[in-house]
C-alpha cells in the first residue's frame, strides 16, 4: 500500500522563517522517494499530526489576516489536491520500474503545467525577460520589502522596454541578449525617467498603466519620482543578481555587468542620539498619549539592543534568554545564521516587564502570532517616532545628504528620526565607548569586519576632540 508522509523542513528561508513542506512517498520496501513540494508556511501554522495546515480562527478579522487566511487555505488546497495527484499517477505507473526521478518529476509539472486548464497542451514559447524576472522572485522568496525593491526595477524596466519601442517597435528585453550597452543606457533612462515624464505625460500616464501582462503585482499608486544616486546604485545591484541568479541556474550565459561599474553607495557621518537626548525621550511624560508613549517604549528598547525594525517585529518572548535577547539577523553573510546576543541593562528590562502582563493580542501579525512589544507597523512606527521626537524637543539641526542631489543640508533631527536611527544610537553610543567594531558587532548583527563601522570612526575622532580640549 502506498504511503504519503509530510512534514516541513528542518531548514528555514533565513529571512521570513518560512519552512518548505516536505513529501515522502513509500511503496513496501523497494519504493522511496522524497521531494520539495514548493510550498512554505511558518512553523506555527503547522499540525504534525495532522500533516496538514492549519488556518488560525481569528476571533476578529482584519485586512491582514484576511489576506493570510485565503493564503494558507490556497496552499492547503494546493496540498490536498498534488497529494491526490501523487497516489493517482502512482496508480498508473509499472510498479516494478518507477523512475527515480518520478516524485521530484511530478511535483515540478504539478507546479509548474505544461498544459492549460482546458487540458490542452500550452504552446511552447520563449520566456519574456519578466517571466524570468517573476520566477527569480518566486524562487528567492525574498522577505517583503527587498521585494518591493526589486519589483521598483522590474516596472522600471517594463516602462523602459515600452518607452524603447516608440522608436522601435521590435525593441524586446531579452535575458540572453541585453547587452552592457542596455543596461547602462536603461539606468541612465532611469536617471531621467522623472523629466521624460513631465515632457510626454501622456506617453508615461500609459506606461505607468500598461506594464507588460507578466509582471504579477503592479504598482497602486504609480508615480515617477526624481532618483538619486544611491538608489540608482541599489537598483543596480538588484538587476545585477538577478543575472547572477540566472547564470548560477543555468538559465542563461549572458553576463551584462561585466565591465559595468558600480559605484558606492555615498552616506554622511551617522546622526545618533546624545545619551542624554535618548534618556529625555524614555523619561518624557507621554501618559496623555498612550499610543505615543507604546511606540516610544519599543524605540527606546531597539535603541538598547541595536536590531533592525524586521528583526525587531519577529521578537517573541522566547527571544530573551538569560537576561539577554538573542535572535538570528535576518541580514547575515552568505545566508549563514548567526546568533546576536545583547545582555539587557535595567532599562530594557524595565520596558519589557512594563508590558510583561499587558494583552498585546491586538499587536498581532502575520509574521508574529506572540509580540514581543507592541509594536505596530513600520510605517506608523515611523510616524510615531517623528511625532515623539517633536513632543520631546529633540530638535536640534542636523546635517544630512540629500538623497536626490548629494548635496548636505539641514533639518531639524525630529525630520530625520525613524526605527533605523535606533541602531544607529546603539552602535554609536558603544562606538563611543569602546572602539572594538567585532565585540559591537556580535551584538548588533553586522557582519564581523563591516565595513558599516568606518562611518562611526568620524564619531569616535570627534569624541577624542572633545576629550583633549577639555585639557586645553
């Protein structure tokens, strides 16, 4: 008798701690086989016993796990039905001469048909470059918002590819064929992008409508805004491993990038927080506005142990341990977890024994079924520490790049302030303490030698400034 067990890799994505769901097919002694189905969830919405997923039953429902439940019910169905695929195709097979390949063969088909819903076989065509770009996403599974970033250049290059053809008709992206001389002329469009757009509104308001039918999300409110250069050499970097993805798979031999240069990203000196302008945010009265006053705490508490936001908003209860946090960076080198450990001084302990008994229920997502702290989304975070900042006076002027032109200017800090200034602070104020970027970085998550850390050596040359002048 035929046997299906299913259960979810051991291994995770890294970044969404996303598990795929495994397939073993057993058949007496002989027949033994075990694939990929191509199908991941977290951990927690997992039933062992079941070997099934399971969709949570919300006591109340909002956007967002609305949006979750039709996705894991999707991938329930999917389960269900390539399951009845494989006992019927194993139905059919010479039990005495099953390819070793079989499973692995079928799952694949069942992913990815060669035949239309109606049963009829699909037309065999070239892939469009953006049905390579759409399956490099799929496949990466990259977290939200490097996604967001990659989908930036993949409409850009369908309004490229459509701007092209005004002139030429025939003009097609093609990932065996787009040579080093497209790629610097299509960055140099998207350098420009935002003026050819004032210059022909009606052409762009087009190209902005009518992305080419493979590109699966489009964009809701597109606008085409000035760039500047360091988000040029971003978007640069992203189309770069995207032709990497399809040399390492095979998929192609074309290497565009060769002999194109890309430059450095430009940043300015960190802007951190003083201790005594951190300490004035945590010890400000914001009883008045309690929803300020949460955020605040969660800043704060970032602000003592150094992670990014998406790190932060994973964090359960089961991340403190032994009086320190310890969690994976979901930006580690090469993919390889690596544990950061933070001990917890009194104040973060304070904080979070603050909302030790508090129902954080509400602060719910679709990544964390346990908050650590009540935090709310990144944008409104955000918005809520530029709020918290003015309320506290921290105003003082800070200089900054421009991140269209280069060029320095001022603003007031509560302008500047987000969830990212919180590391910064961390690393600084230690930076300021001990200048010894390999201990800073086991607790901040950098990878060992960052090259993150020569920005803080302006900081650490100004702190001895003000050292010796005090002996002037």
């Amino acid at each position: 008798m035929a046997t299906i067990t299913l259960t979810l890799s051991k291994k995770s994505d890294k970044v969404n701690h996303r598990h795929e769901i495994m397939m073993e097919f057993w058949h007496g002694q002989k027949i033994h086989q075990r694939a990929k189905t191509n199908i991941f969830i977290l951990p927690e919405h997992w039933d062992e016993k079941t070997q099934n997923i399971v969709i949570p039953n919300w006591r109340v429902m909002s956007k967002t796990r609305e949006q979750l439940t039709n996705e894991l019910q999707a991938k329930k169905e999917s389960l269900a039905a390539l399951t009845a695929l494989v006992h019927a195709s194993f139905q059919t097979l010479d039990k005495g001469n099953v390819p070793n390949d079989w499973l692995k063969k079928l799952i694949h088909d069942f992913n990815f048909p060669a035949v239309t819903s109606t049963g009829k076989p699909k037309p065999k065509q070239k892939k469009s470059f953006f049905d390579w770009f759409e399956l490099f996403l799929k496949t990466k599974n990259y977290p939200h918002g490097s996604t967001k970033s990659f989908r930036v250049v993949e409409r850009a290059l369908g309004r490229y590819q459509g701007y092209k053809r005004k002139r030429n008709k025939d003009f097609t992206l093609d990932i065996d064929t787009i040579s080093k001389e497209i790629i610097i002329d299509f960055f140099d469009y998207f350098r420009r992008e935002h003026e050819l757009a004032q210059k022909n509104p009606k052409l762009f308001e087009k190209l902005l409508r009518d992305y080419p039918a493979e590109i699966t999300q489009k964009h809701k409110s597109p606008k085409i805004t000035e760039r500047g250069d360091n988000h040029i050499v971003n978007l640069q970097k992203k189309l770069k491993r995207f032709f990497l993805w399809l040399n390492k798979e095979g998929y192609s031999t074309n290497r565009p990038f060769d002999g194109v240069e890309i430059k450095a990203e430009k940043y300015g000196t960190p802007i951190i927080l003083t201790l005594e302008e951190r300490n004035k945010i945590a010890d400000f009265d914001l009883s008045s506005k309690p929803h300020l006053e949460r955020q605040r705490d969660v800043f704060i508490f970032q602000c003592l142990i150094g992670c990014r936001v998406g790190d932060l908003l994973k964090m359960t209860p089961d991340n403190v341990v032994n009086g320190q946090i310890e969690y994976i960076p979901r930006k580690t080198k090469d993919n390889k977890p690596v544990t950061a450990e933070v001990p917890l001084n009194d104040r973060a302990t304070a904080i979070l024994e603050k909302y030790r008994n508090v129902d954080l229920s509400p602060y719910k997502s679709k990544v964390n079924s346990n908050p650590l702290l009540p935090f709310i989304s990144s944008q409104k975070y955000n918005e809520a520490i530029k709020e918290v900042f003015k309320l506290c006076g921290i105003d003082r002027m800070v200089t900054v790049l421009d991140p269209v032109s280069g060029e320095q200017t001022q603003k007031p800090f509560y302008e500047i302030a987000s969830s990212h200034l919180a590391r910064r602070t961390f690393v600084g104020l230690l930076y300021n303490q001990i200048q010894d970027p390999n201990l800073i970085s086991s607790m901040s998550g950098h990878v060992e030698g960052s090259r993150e850390f020569a920005r803080y050596r302006k900081i650490e040359r100004e702190a001895k400034k003000k050292a010796v002048d005090l002996i002037n």
